[in-house]
C-alpha cells in the first residue's frame, strides 16, 4: 500500500469535509490520474510511491502547460483555476531542485558511469542513473542540457 495515496486520500477527504473546492476537484483528478496508471497495460498493479510521484509530476506539468495556454489566450480566469489546482499538487511533490543541485548531481552520475571524456555518446548512460534521482523533482529538459554541457 502506498502512504502516498493513503494520504492523498485523506486529504481529499478533508478537502471535501472543509468545501474546499478547488483542493478536492484537484485530488480527485490526481487520484483518478493514479487509478488509471495502475490499470493502464496488461495487467493490474498498485503503484508505489516512486510512480505515483512521476504521475504527480506530469499532472503538475500539465497544469503549468495549460495556465500558459490560457493566460496567452486572454483566458486569466481559467489560468488562475489551472495554477491554482498545480499548487495543489505541488504540495505532494519533492523539493524541486535548483541548478546547482542539477548540476552536482550530473558531476556524480558522469563520475558513477566513467563517462567522463567520452563525450555525447554517454549521454544515455548518464541519463539512465539520473532519472530516477530526478524524477519529480526536475525539469528532465534541464536536467539533459545540464548533462549536454558537462559532456560537451
């Protein structure tokens, strides 16, 4: 069982209890985003805390994308609801990680894989052992140019 969505749950709960609209319409989707990821594939499984944040992650993503959106098109109501509801789910995520922090763990991971002189066709490998420490809490586009300029 995932504490993550255990607490999810409870505090949609709670959200619900305090009429809390905005907090609630957001956990329900992101728990309706789980629920979907777990029986998305061949088979059934339950999702452990790791991939529940990679589903945070990309719903949180999408809510930047779309306030965007909106706020571009002249939409500031519909923006304000979209970065409203990723505030939400900002709350379930990670620290995020600051360019340093990209950066030294890229010293590591280069360091980790002996890529160090071997240019771009490392990059995958560096990637490889990167992802997992970032998912969640970095942009992977920022975490790839960080990598592209320490192999470059």
């Amino acid at each position: 069982m995932s504490a993550l969505k255990d607490r999810l749950r409870a505090d949609l709960t709670a959200a619900i209890k305090s009429r809390d609209e905005i907090t609630s319409s957001t956990l329900r989707m992101v728990l309706t985003a789980i629920t979907n990821a777990e029986v998305a594939g061949k088979e059934q499984r339950e999702l452990s805390d790791d991939d529940i944040i990679g589903v945070l992650s990309s719903e949180a993503k999408r809510r930047r994308e779309a306030a965007t959106a909106f706020a571009d098109g002249g939409r500031a109501e519909m923006a304000a609801k979209e970065a409203a509801e990723g505030e939400v789910i900002a709350g379930y995520l990670p620290a995020p990680l600051d360019e340093s922090e990209i950066a030294e763990l890229v010293t590591a991971a280069i360091a980790q894989t002996g890529a160090a002189g071997e240019g771009m066709r490392a990059m995958g490998k560096v990637m490889g052992v990167l992802t997992p420490q970032v998912r969640g809490r970095a942009d992977g586009g920022a975490v790839s140019a960080e990598v592209r300029r320490q192999l470059g």
